[in-house]
C-alpha cells in the first residue's frame, strides 16, 4: 500500500496559518519584493520511528509581525515537527515560538550549540526523562586523546549518538579589519571547524530532539594531527574563543581534509565546504567538496562523490552523478543546501544538489564495500 503525505497543509491547519497576514516573504526573492502572499515552511529532518510505525518531520515557520517598509519586516520563527503515521491519520504538530535568531548558548559570536547541545561533547546518549547527556565532555583548549573511530551511533532510535553525524568542514584563513580598512588579514594558523544539523528519536520511541533547523552544532574547532593550536588572539578575531575542540574522528576524515582545503595547491580552497557523511556502521566516509571556480565554468564532475575507508585512509571510490547541470553557482562555493546521506543499512548513498536537475542514488553495485 502506497500513501501520499503532505505536510504543508498539516502543519498550515494546525498552527492556523493564514496568508498573507503572517506570511513570510519567498526567503530567496530580492530585498524589494513586497509580495507577502506566500507562506514558505522549512523542513530539516526526516525521521523514522524505532517501530517504524510513525514518521517525524521538523520544520520551521518564519512569520512577518510587521513590514518595516523598504524591504524590511519584523519576524517570529516557529519551529516544531510533525508526527505522523505513513498509513495516514493520527497527526500531530508540537511546536514553539522562538525568538529570531535563536540565543546563543556561548558568548562568542562564531560558534554556536544548541540548547540540547549546550555542555560539548563527542557523544550524547538519552536519558530516561528525555535529556540529552554528554559523554566524552569537549574543552576549548585541546582535543580528548585516544577518541578516534568513536562509534556514530543511530539518531533513529538509537540509545546514543556521536556528532559525527552527516555535516560540513570549513576552513577559516583570514580575518576581516574593522572600519575604516575593511583589509583582509591572514591568520597565523589556519581554523578548521565542523558545523551538523541533526535530529533524533529516542530509542523507546518516547522522545523526539526536532533540532535547530540547520546549526544545532555549528563551527567547533577541529585539531589536525600536526597542527599547531590557532594563535588566541586570531580567534579572538574570528569568534572562536572557547569554541569546542573536537580530534579528527579516523584515518578517512584525515586524509580529505587537507586534500579539499590545501592552499598551497589551490588559493582558492578557504572557499570549498567539505561535505562529509559516515556509513551507518562507520566504516566508510563519503565526502562532496565542490571545487569554487567562476560562474559559467562548472562541471558535473564538480559534484562527484568520494568514498573513504575510515580505518587506513585509502580512497576506495569516486562516484559521478548521472544527472545534468540545472543551474549557475556563485563564484566561491556552491553554499550550504548538499544534501549527501546514507540509507540506515548503508547500501545506497544518496546526494541532492539544487544546482543539478535531481537527485543521484548509488546503490549497493556502485558502493565498495
């Protein structure tokens, strides 16, 4: 039996939405455009319930309180997840209202944990009352030692997961100079950071974490093997002043790094964000780093897909997408909307781009093992 689910008019119903009153303005439009007729709702996650009886699906509702005038509004968010049964009936919408943006957890202006997140950790396993506690608690000064290859855990049910969930590396190397020289500084070190979105279901199915709709773990630091620790007065500059310090996690994330962000290979590698996703098992890692080149010169190998071996390093497979070219990339990075996950049995890699005209599935005859 196949059912058809559409979550905008749930959820629209529920939290009794009614444009052009509270719409938001089309979030990719231009800063002109007074036209508030649509409403636009946000989702970030899909996930299965441990029974695989019910789906839960977050979300986030951007409302206009009030138009400023000249392109200008004064805006709510509401954030929430619907919980529904994929054979229909039974629906549910929990939702809050936050303020915009969301209150940080720290007082740095660069790195950001979300509430659930707020004591750093690699790992965090739930409680009977529906917490989140961390295991393997994070410091700002230096990475935990002996803590590579830790397991990644199942968001879908599972007692614990790590952070090493599918998310981005990004290279900071420069600095901007207040007013009035605006001039760009080079750092003395190079920064590393690791940015994820995730949600999760506990495994007794009675609690569900909706996440932050996009940052719940946005750039803690990531100590290279090697590497010396940042100059403090450069992170100062950056942010980053008791941001998390987090190990490289295997042999995989090792080698990909420094491959996609040498800048002595390619100047341009600051600008290239590394996509990364880990087998369900952790055993491979697969990495999308498209390469920032100049409007009109992008190439559907731009996007192929890289499969790692977690424990040695080696690169096992490079994947090409079957699909076309549906758009234009800015110059300097395709920006943050990749979309490269796992199948929960790890035999089938999926990659969604909205630059190219659909989305790519490998399946376990194109995966090395």
């Amino acid at each position: 039996m196949t059912n058809t689910i559409q979550p905008d008019p749930l959820i629209t119903t529920a939290l009794q939405l009614k444009p052009p009153k509270i719409a938001t303005p089309d979030p990719y439009s231009g800063v002109g455009n007074r036209d508030t007729s649509q409403q636009v709702i946000d989702y970030a996650h899909l996930l299965w319930s441990p029974d695989g009886k019910r789906l839960a699906v977050t979300f986030m509702v951007l409302l206009t309180t009030k138009d400023l005038g000249g392109g200008g509004f004064d805006t709510q968010s509401v954030e929430g997840v619907l919980l529904v049964s994929p054979s229909g009936g039974d629906e549910r919408v929990l939702s809050h209202t936050m303020a915009t943006p969301p209150e940080r957890t720290s007082t740095d202006r660069g790195w950001y944990a979300a509430p659930a997140f707020s004591q750093p950790a690699l790992e965090y396993q739930w409680a009977s009352d529906g917490r989140l506690q961390p295991v393997t608690p994070l410091n700002a000064t230096s990475a935990p030692a002996g803590q590579s290859n830790i397991p990644i855990g199942q968001p879908n049910g599972g007692k614990a997961f790590s952070i090493w969930q599918p998310g981005t590396v990004q290279l900071t190397t420069r600095w901007v100079g207040v007013e009035p020289e605006h001039n760009l500084h080079m750092l003395k070190t190079p920064v590393e950071t690791w940015t994820t979105s995730l949600a999760s279901w506990s495994a007794d199915g009675a609690y569900v974490f909706a996440g932050d709709q996009g940052g719940e773990i946005s750039d803690w630091r990531i100590a290279l093997d090697g590497q010396p620790a940042p100059d403090p007065t450069d992170l100062s500059r950056i942010g980053l002043v008791g941001a998390p310090v987090l190990p490289v996690r295997d042999a995989g994330m090792e080698a990909i790094v420094p491959r996609f962000h040498d800048t002595s290979i390619d100047p341009n590698a600051w600008a290239t964000q590394i996509n990364l996703a880990w087998s369900p098992d952790g055993k491979r890692v697969a990495v999308e780093a498209p390469i920032a080149r100049p409007s009109g010169s992008v190439r559907i190998s731009d996007f192929d897909v890289s499969i790692y071996d977690c424990a040695s390093g080696k690169l096992l497979k490079t994947l090409t997408p079957k699909l076309q070219l549906a758009g234009v990339a800015p110059y300097g990075g395709f920006g943050p909307e990749v979309f490269l996950r796992w199948s929960p049995d790890g035999k089938q890699l999926l990659l969604y781009y909205p630059l190219l005209n659909g989305a790519q599935i490998w399946g376990s005859r194109d995966l090395p093992r």
